[in-house]
C-alpha cells in the first residue's frame, strides 16, 4: 500500500538526549482513506489492552451487590461508577479457583488451584496469569507486561502452611514462576519513559539503579515534538499537546508528592486549571521528607500513591507501552491502617473479619467503597483520552476483583468481579450478570476479544453471555 509524506508508523516515538517517549494513537499514523469510523474500536490499527485491579479480602455483599440485570441503579458501595457504568458489567455468582488470603490471590489472574506448600520453591499456579499471556503473544509494546503493587513481598508460611509467595503474587510467567511487581511509581514512570531499569533486590543482592537525569522527558523530547507538530492536522496537534501536558502532569505530581488531583479529561483548558491548582498546591503542602525518591517502597500517602499508580498505567495504554498491566492495593492479607477514611478506625484485615457486626460492616463498606472510587478515577482518565472516534477505555478490558469473596467466610463463591471496557466494541456493557462460572471461565471469554485462543492456555468453558 502506497504511503503519503504526512503519514508516520505507530511506533513512532519522541526523540530527546537520554529520552524516548510513545506517542497516543494520531490519525497520521492510519492509511489514507481510512479514519476511524464511529465504533470502530479495536480495529484499524488500535491497540486492545487489558489491566486487572486487585482490592484484597473481599467485599460486604449486602451493600456491594445489585439488582436487576442492569445497572440503571447501582449498589451503595458501586455508586463511584455512575458515570462509567455504560462501560461496565457486574458479575455476581461467580467463583474463584481457590480461597483464601493466600492461594486465592495467587488463583486471581491464573483461573487455577495452586499446589498447598509451604515452600517457596515447590510452588505451582497450574498456568500463567492471563495478562503474562496476553502480554506474551500482542507485541508492539514497548513493555509486553506492567506489574504494579502497594505491598511488599512476604516471607514464609502463613499459619494454614501456605507459602506467603502465593499471599504475595497475582502475576505468573509460567506455573512456576512469580512476577515481582513495581512499588515506585517514580521508577514505574522511568521505565517507561525514561529508560532506568527495575530496582532489583532479592536474596541479599542488591542493583541500584542508574541516576534519573533532571530535566523532564516532554523538555528533553520538546525539539522532536515540535518538529513533528509541523507535520500533523490539527486534530493530531491538539492530540499531541494534550498527551505531552497529561505526562507533564503525572511527572510534576512525581515531584510534588502530597497533592490530589481529581480524574479529568485533560483539554488544554483543564491543563492550564491543573498547573495553577499545582502551584497553589506546592506552597500549601510541604514534600514528603524522602531522602530518596527511587527507593524501593515509596514514602507517600496511601490514596495518592495508588492514584499515581494509576495515572502511569494510563499513560502506558495511551501511548501503546504496554498492552497488559496490573496493579494490586495490597497482598492477600492486606492489614495496611485504612483509618485516613472517614469513619473507618482499624487496618483492612481486621475489619474484613467483621463477625457480623453492625459497626465493622460498615466500615468494611467504607473501604469497598474507596477502591471503587479508584477504579471509577482510572476508567475515566482512559474515557478522556482520544483514541480516534473512540477512546482507549472503549479500547480496554479491564478487571476489579478480590481473592475470597467475604473476608468473615474467606469463601471462594459470589466473588466481587468487575469488567470495565468494551475491548475494541466486541463487550457489550450495562449489565448485571449472574453466573455460576469461574474466574478461569471468565478470562477465557476476556481472551477472546483479544483474538487470542483460549485453549492455549488452560482448559474449561466460557461464560456465553459476556460478550456482544
């Protein structure tokens, strides 16, 4: 096919002294005659990407679960979704492979019992977590994978002789084979954009990592995107300024680490409203105090870590950096002091183990409620970013979910599963389903939309009503 001087390929990157950085999907990059029509998602050369959110020790269903098949009236505890909940379905009834703190994290993703041992070394998951598949066989990323986490790997046994590797891991290689996940969202944004390797630290072993260079990646990348603009329409253009102003954003708040920033499309007139609240943000708040801002497990508040967790993942799906990624609030046993809520007074763990009780229900809802309204925060940073006629929520399919599904029980069944995203408009959305499959059974329908064969990966069925 003839090619036009305007066009450039997907993998166009911006180009600095010690910097790359991918570029959002332009419609420079597409053939001539071939604009993305209106509910083309998915095709024309849009990447399909998948991200899984983890919230540990199960919900209180009396406030989580809805009625109905759709989702005109939404749960207390799902309201956060109210304006994404045309991109969302709710799944009641469904199952994990296993239960528990511990086998049940390590089943999330692998959709199978793992081998009871209490030694590291003879774990087994029975398969690779889905996104280590989906990221192996879509290439074009610039990373096939991103694993992101807010806790810690344990050590040991737990007291029921499971290996905390399993408490600890919702991503697998192989069987075999855990994936360790990034704490700093700092270095999670340096190796995407900036090229510093993972901090590596295991067995006493210890690799620093390489310095960061000061300057901005959108200044060191500045001369190349302003030489590119002159070659893009103006959509394109507006695309790219609102792309470089969404980096700069997620950089500055690297810096200033205590300010909140509420999920919003970022046109240029909300960016110019983002960079006066910053600067009145920088003289209202003092930084953190840390010495080092690449250490391994980060010093900062708890909500704007997880938000800036999120803000990197964005920006990797935006720009094609990655087509899988995860990132889990916490271990399977999560007891992290959830008390900056308010009316919550106790670690997470503790409260799950409710008893029954009227008080610690409701703090339990409190804290459902909270993960919820982070998961609302990103399927709204994906909706506001263009992709095309569409956006690369529209583009995405992705999972919030737990491993039991009540903390009290530590049951395996009525698992509290979302599935955000229309996975390149092959989803159809909307819709309360109930269902008395499994989790496996559910991510073999997820791999589906990916064109991805599901056989391939573990054997079971599918849940029929999932997609359109």
């Amino acid at each position: 096919m003839a090619t036009h001087s305007w066009q450039i390929s997907r993998r166009h990157v911006l180009r600095g002294m010690g910097a790359t950085m991918g570029l959002p999907l332009l419609e420079a990059m597409l053939p001539s005659g071939r604009a993305l029509a209106a509910g083309a998602a998915g095709h024309e050369g849009q990447p399909v990407r998948f991200a899984a959110f983890f919230m540990p020790n199960g919900v209180n269903h009396g406030d989580w679960d809805v009625k109905g098949s759709n989702l005109d009236t939404l749960s207390r505890t799902l309201t956060p979704l109210e304006y994404v909940k045309d991109y969302v379905n709710v799944f009641n009834g469904m199952h994990n492979a296993a239960g528990g703190h511990n086998m049940g994290t390590s089943s999330f993703l692998t959709g199978r019992s793992p081998v009871k041992t209490a030694e590291a070394a003879n774990v087994n998951v029975g398969n690779a977590s889905i996104d280590q598949y989906i990221g192996s066989l879509c290439p074009g990323a610039t990373l096939p994978t991103l694993e992101l986490g807010m806790s810690p790997p344990r050590r040991g046994a737990a007291s029921n002789g499971v290996s905390h590797v399993y408490t600890s891991h919702i991503n697998w290689k192989d069987a075999k084979t855990p994936v360790p996940h990034e704490m700093n969202p700092q270095r999670a944004f340096d190796r995407l954009f900036k090229g510093v390797g993972m901090h590596i630290k295991a067995a006493g072993l210890t690799k620093n990592p390489p310095p960061v260079p000061d300057k901005s990646v959108v200044d060191l990348v500045s001369q190349d995107a302003k030489d590119l603009k002159k070659k893009l329409g103006r959509a394109d253009q507006q695309k790219l300024e609102q792309y470089l102003s969404a980096v700069r954003d997620v950089e500055e708040r690297m810096v200033n680490r205590k300010k909140a920033i509420t999920g919003r499309i970022l046109t240029r007139e909300i960016s110019n409203e983002i960079g006066a609240t910053r600067r009145n943000l920088r003289k209202a708040f003092k930084e953190s105090g840390s010495a080092d801002k690449l250490s391994v497990v980060p010093q900062l508040a708890y909500p704007e870590w997880g938000r800036l967790m999120a803000d990197v993942m964005a920006l990797a799906f935006w720009t094609n950096s990655t087509r899988a990624a995860t990132l889990m609030w916490g271990d399977g046993s999560h007891g992290r002091n959830m008390s900056f809520i308010e009316g919550v007074s106790g670690g997470h763990h503790s409260i799950s183990h409710h008893g029954g009780r009227t008080e610690s229900l409701e703090m339990f809802t409190l804290i459902n409620t909270f993960y919820v309204e982070q998961f609302a925060y990103f399927l709204k940073k994906l909706q506001g970013f263009e992709e095309g006629a569409s956006n690369v929520l529209e583009n995405s399919v992705i999972v919030l979910g737990s491993n039991m599904g009540d903390g009290q029980s530590h049951s395996r069944g009525n698992l509290p599963l979302i599935v955000a995203g229309r996975g390149g408009s092959r989803i159809k959305t909307g819709r309360n389903i109930g269902s008395r499959n499994s989790t496996g059974d559910l991510h073999r329908s997820i791999l589906g939309t990916f064109n991805l064969d599901p056989d391939a990966w573990k054997q079971g069925g599918e849940v029929g009503s999932f997609k359109s």
